[in-house]
C-alpha cells in the first residue's frame, strides 16, 4: 500500500510540474507578445511619411530603444510579397542596433496582420514581433499614395530563460517537499490505518509460541468476522484433539484390565502369552500416542539444549560402567514448538539406543534458523542395514522388529515425529561409521 501510494505521489506531482511549468512558459510568452505589441502602436504613433519618404524622431519614448546592445530593437522595412526573392529594404533602425548586424527577415505578414515568433541575433535567441501595416495619403477624389512597411520588434530572450529557470527551480524545490511530506504523511496514516493487522498478526504469533490460547485484543468491527472464527477454529481443534486423545486413551486401558487378567491364567500357553506380551506392549504404546500433543497450535517454545543436558545426565548415570562421551554442540536458543514430553520421548528414545548400540562416543548437533530445527544423533556402533531403515518407514511395520540398540523405541519416534508433521532421517554416520539419526521439525509445520 505504502508503495502503490507513493508511486501515485511520484508520477502525478511530477505531471502536475510540468503542466505548470508549460502553463507559465506560455502565459510568459503571451505576455512578452502583448509587450511588443504595445510597443509597435507607440514606434507607429511617432512614424511619419512624406513624399514616399519615412521620417522617425532621433530619440524613442522607450529608452532601450536608444541604448546600444540594450536587448530591446526596432526596424522598419519595405513590405516583402510572397512571391518576391528579394531581401527586405531597412528603411529604419533604432539606435539599439547600430552596433548588431540584422538578419535577413522572413517574408512580411499581410497588411494589416502580425508574425509572432523566434530569431538568432548576435549569436543569441530573441523574440520577434513583426507588423505590416501601410501608410495613405489621399491626392483627391478616388485617388491615394500607399506606402507599405513592416515594423519588426526584437526582445532578447536572456530575461524570459531566467525567469523560467527560477520559476522551473523554485516549483521542484515546493514539488520534492511537497512529495517528502505527503510520503512521511501516508506512511504515519498508513502504519495507523494497518495497525490493527499488525496487532493481530503479532498476537498469531503469541498463539504460535503457547503464550496465549485466543486473540484476546480488541479490535475493529471489520475484523470481528475475522477473528471470531480464528477463535471458534482454534477451540474446536482443541476440542477435537482432546477427544481423540481422550477416546484413545479409554480404549487403550479398557483393554488392558482384560488382558491382565488373561495373562494372569497359568493355564495359558507359553505362546499366547508372548502374543499377549506383544498386544499389551502395543497398547503401551499406543497410549503414550494418546498423550501426544502433536501439531497442536499453542505450545510453548522448548529449550532443546536443556532437554538435552538432563537427558545427558541421566544416561551418563545408567551407563555408567560404558563410559559413554558425549560430544553436545547445541545453539544456546534453539527451541522446539511442541510439547516438552514429546521431545523429551522422541530424543530420551534415540539417546537410549544410541548409548545401547554405540561403543563408546555419541555425536547431538543442534542447528536452527527461521525456517527449521535440525536436531542430529550419531553413534559409534555397528550402524542400522539399509534394508531395515526402508521397514522402518513402511506402515504396519512390527514395533518389535528392530535389530538389537534400536528397538521398540524407535516406533514411538517414527510416530511422535510424524504427529509434528517432521521428518527423520536414517542414514550412516560420516564421523562416527556407526547410526545417524536427523530429525528435521519446519517451523511452518509445526506452528
């Protein structure tokens, strides 16, 4: 908006200039054609003709015409036809132009007609203002002497040129504080006009980061539509998400009573029981994803670098006689949108397998920016086959299928990242030969 407004600002102010500009240059010119004109009436007031003869006083009325070189001349010629070739005769010139040699005059207009126009003279630019008009004497009845001649006024241009290089230079003077006024002016109006967008967009974010659960500001009628139904989407995926949750976690507890008590039954084969075994841990599991929040809108930002350090801590205790070295290299900032228990599931999962399948050093790199958060685990250990890192993202694959040091934890990984709509990645580890496990979270996914 600010842009488009100033574009208007810069090209019709612009416009506006040089319409004005134009305006004055004419008004100016129209101005000095009257001048000149005035001037031929008063040169032709004291012209007399005698005996086909022209007669002018020594000394004008206006005193420029008497001064030499004074930018303001006069001249009398014979009237030249249209068809003639002939140069015009000077019958007269005034003391103005002794010194300046006159140029060949163009054809003479009509009698009684004017020629407004421009000439080179001395080398500079003048105006010229050229009048016929022809002088009678009456010998009697039905007779008459005519006498034609052509007045010729000639005005330096030098006055007209800085009076338009003043009035050109102090317009774009006005003009340009004109457009750096109007532009400060729309961008107070414009930030002030938008500042409720900006209001809503920054409490968006708040509702990203899990500071607060609804746009709670007031706002302008306009946006009421608006931000009411953001506030009914956000309470009814709340909704929603608990009652997912909620229905799964029933389901997966009522079925737990039941076998407990089948598993309790001494009568049951050795078999089943490891079926049984297998169900009971898949309900396990299916709980923890019951308490997942996922990609729920309004969490707060984690610290993964604290997660980490306790987790390291922990393992450092359980693995005690390993010895396992922990090698952490983590942005002091880097957080993760999510829920805190998730990523202490997701990477304690990972951690753990790592410790389990390393044989003695474990490689975390954190990296973040403004468009995602890479969390890297890497191990000594004898690495995952490539046909085994395919199974693992198959759907349906057994949660207990895993080689020994990557088991069943790495079902509740694949899963809780996928609820963030994040991706993990398996591959072989440049540093360490052993497992590389990279986790990739998009901010814009799991907003």
């Amino acid at each position: 908006m600010l842009a488009s407004a100033s574009i208007v600002v810069l090209v019709l102010l612009p416009i506006i200039g040089f319409i004005l500009t134009n305006s004055f240059e004419a008004r100016l010119i129209k101005a000095i054609e009257k001048e000149l004109t005035a001037y031929s009436y008063s040169i032709l007031a004291v012209s007399e003709v005698e005996n086909n003869e022209l007669y002018m006083p020594e000394q004008l009325t206006e005193n420029l015409f008497n001064v030499s070189r004074s930018g303001l001349y006069s001249a009398i010629s014979t009237v030249k036809s249209k068809n003639s070739n002939n140069t015009d005769s000077i019958l007269w010139q005034s003391k103005s132009l002794l010194t300046i040699e006159l140029p060949v005059f163009q054809k003479s207009p009509e009698i009684g007609k004017s020629h407004f126009s421009t000439i080179t003279l001395n080398n500079q630019e003048h105006f010229i203002y050229s009048y016929s008009v022809s002088f009678t004497k009456n010998l009697g009845e039905n007779e008459a002497i005519e006498f034609p001649v052509t007045l010729h006024l000639i005005k330096s241009k030098a006055d007209f040129n800085d009076a338009i290089s003043e009035f050109t230079l102090s317009l774009w003077q006005w003009l340009l504080l004109l457009m750096t006024l109007i532009g400060v002016m729309q961008w107070f109006w414009l930030r002030w006009m938008f500042k409720p967008l900006q209001q809503l967009k920054e409490e968006v974010h708040e509702i990203e980061q899990g500071n607060i659960a609804t746009l709670e500001r007031d706002y302008p009628v306009e946006l009421h539509p608006l931000t009411n139904q953001v506030n009914l989407l956000l309470q009814t995926e709340q909704n929603q998400r608990t009652r997912y949750r909620n229905a799964l976690s029933d389901l997966a507890h009522s079925l737990k009573t039941p076998l407990a008590v089948i598993q309790s039954q001494d009568s049951e084969h050795q078999s089943t029981k490891e079926q049984l075994a297998i169900i009971n841990n898949m309900i396990d599991h299916q709980l923890k994803r019951a308490q997942s929040a996922g990609e729920a809108s309004w969490h707060l930002a984690i610290n993964v670098k604290d997660v980490l350090e306790k987790l390291i801590s922990t393992l450092k205790k359980i693995y005690l006689d390993k010895n396992v070295q922990f090698d952490l290299q983590c942005h002091e900032n880097a957080s993760f949108r999510g829920d805190e228990s998730d990523l202490l599931e997701i990477l304690g999962n990972l951690l753990d397998n790592a410790c389990k399948a390393c044989k003695q050093h474990i490689a975390i790199s954190v990296e973040q920016n403004a468009q995602r958060l890479s969390i890297i685990i890497e191990d000594d250990g004898s690495g995952i086959s490539s046909d085994l890192r395919e199974q693992i993202f198959k759907r349906g694959v057994r949660i207990d299928s895993y080689q020994q040091g990557h088991g069943i934890g790495l079902a509740i990984v694949r899963d809780l990242v996928n609820s963030y709509q994040g991706d993990l990645l398996i591959c072989e580890s440049e540093k360490l030969v052993g497992a590389k496990f990279t986790i990739l979270f998009s901010h814009h996914k799991t907003h």
